[in-house]
C-alpha cells in the first residue's frame, strides 16, 4: 500500500478522499499540458485581465469625476464597471498564478472564497442590468416622469437593493453548496471554482437538495429577463411611435448599449447553465465558462464607449490630462 501511494503521489491520494470533512484544498481544472502552452495561457489571461481593469477602471474615472456623466444610467454603469472589475478579479488572478507556476491547487476557504464573491459579483450585475432597462423603460415611455421616478435616492436606493440581492443570494448559494458532502474527491473540472463543477463531486443524495435551490434561482433569473423584453417591448413601441428621426436615432442610441451588455450577458448564461448534461464536457465547460465569466467583464466597456459620445468626450478629456501630467 505504501508503494501504491508513493507511486500515485499526493495529488492522487487527495482526489480519492472519501468525504468533504477531510478535504483541505481543491485541484483546479489545469489549462495546459505543456509548459509552452502554460506560459502562453499565462500572457493571454494577463492581456485579458489588463484590458479589462484599463476599460472599467477608465469608465469607473471618468463617469465619478466628470459633471456630464451624472445621469441615473451614468450612475448605473458605474456600478456595473465596478461589479465587472470584482468579478473579473475573482476568477482571473488565480487562474493566471496557476498558469505561471504550474499549480492547480486552492485551498478550501479560498474556493469557497471564490464562489461566494463570484455569484455575488454575477448576481448583482443581473440586477443592475435589469435596472438600466427600467431606466430606459421611463426615459423614453415616461419622460415627464422621469425626474420624480429616477431621482438620486430612488437610483442610490435600487442599486443598494441590488448589492444586498447579490450578496443574500450568495451567502445562501455558497452555505448550501459547500454544507453538501463531498464523496468524489477534490477535483474540479474548471479553472475556477464554479458551483455546478463542485455540486458534481458531492454525493447523490445530497444532489437533489441543489437542484431545488437551482430551480429557484432558474425562476428568479427568468422573472428578470421577462421584465427585460417586457421593457424593450414597451421602449421599441414608443421608439417607433416617434414623429421624428433623429428622435427615434437618439433614443435607439442610448438603447443599444444596454441591450448588447444584456444580450451578452444572458446568452452566455444559458447556454453555461442551460445546455443538455448530455453535451458537457470538460473542454466545452471550460470555453464555455470562459465566455461568460471573462468576456462580459472585458467587453462591456467598449461597448458602453461605443455609443455613448458623452463618455467618449469624458475619456479623452481624462486621456488629456494625464498625458499634460506626465510631461
């Protein structure tokens, strides 16, 4: 026995234990064999990572300092920028230290770290986007009340509702998964620790228990993405109702935005959390995964700048003076 277990390696031992009071740490999903393959992993994360902290973190600058973005949805895409930096901060930097130094392991605090911020950060940029689209809902179906609907403490008191959804809806996510044993060793198949990768190392009949609880969290998601195409219905029907063209031109351009961020966001979910169990593998999981945990945070900036002319001036104003400052 002690020669099986000395040829195995500990790695192997740590994936055969029984249960979930015995398991100190996970392995996580390795993203390359080959030591090339790691490094150039490595490099690629990074760029990700640095072109998302740059697009959110300009944004994030440039809508709290300039006076022309402080409209409800400039307030609103600040909080998504700054809800995009934490999630892409949680999976992303872990991922890239186990790439540069080829490790797979996290520690079981760590992971359960790791879930608990990430579905918080996820959930809470649901809520905000389905506030920008009542934002835009009163905008352009009830401008005359748009001033009273969405002033400072109703915008202040909606985002404050999202953060604490986020963070209730995770505290009770992450306290149900990792309460659930574990019978099937530590290995994660994916480069983070994703609820659904852990869920599959737990025992059967602790499975079902999930299940109910993602069932719950499948009605709530669609009860949002309802009142999303509820709204845009309802926008689309005043858009097209409007005499003038250059009218209906702005009001699409201040639309368009938020609808990608949402398109975006909700495609990548759904096909992560909806596919057939049939069609998973750990691959498809992997790239799948990425799309909806990497990409959103990392694109939504330059979607945001695209159309927003206000924030493109903002920008380069902020681009001027730090160039002035470094002369």
């Amino acid at each position: 026995v002690g020669l099986v277990k000395s040829v195995l390696g500990p790695g192997a031992q740590r994936q055969q234990m029984p249960n979930s009071s015995s398991i100190s740490e996970f392995l996580l999903l390795a993203l390359a064999d080959t030591r090339q393959l790691q490094l150039l992993h490595f490099w690629l994360l990074l760029g990700i990572y640095l072109a998302a902290l740059l697009g959110n973190g300009l944004i994030s600058t440039a809508v709290a300092c300039h006076h022309r973005l402080h409209s409800p949805m400039d307030f609103f895409l600040l909080n998504l920028a700054l809800l995009d930096l934490g999630c892409i901060s949680t999976t992303l930097p872990k991922a890239m230290a186990n790439a540069l130094w080829d490790t797979r392991d996290i520690s079981y605090a760590g992971c359960a770290a790791q879930t608990f911020l990430f579905v918080f950060l996820i959930s809470a940029e649901y809520c905000i986007l389905t506030i920008m689209s009542y934002d835009r809902y009163v905008a352009i179906c009830k401008p005359l009340h748009y001033g009273t609907l969405m002033d400072s403490r109703a915008c202040a008191t909606m985002a404050a509702a999202a953060w604490a959804t986020g963070i209730l809806y995770s505290l009770l996510h992450t306290a149900n998964t990792f309460s659930t044993p574990l019978c099937h060793g530590n290995a994660v198949d994916q480069f983070f620790c994703e609820t659904a990768q852990i869920l599959k190392l737990s025992c059967s009949g602790f499975y079902l228990r999930e299940f109910g609880f993602t069932v719950f969290s499948v009605l709530i998601f669609f009860a949002c993405f309802i009142f999303i195409v509820v709204s845009y219905v309802q926008i689309f029907r005043a858009v097209l109702r409007m005499p003038c063209e250059q009218g209906r031109h702005k009001a699409f351009s201040t639309c368009l935005p938020h609808l990608a961020v949402v398109s975006l966001f909700v495609s990548t979910g759904m096909v992560a959390y909806l596919k057939p169990p049939s069609v998973s593998t750990p691959p498809l999981d992997l790239v799948v995964s990425f799309l909806y945990s990497v990409v959103p945070p990392a694109v939504n900036p330059l979607i945001y700048s695209m159309r927003n002319q206000v924030l493109k001036d903002a920008l380069r104003k902020l681009f001027g003076d730090l160039l002035l400052r470094h002369q």
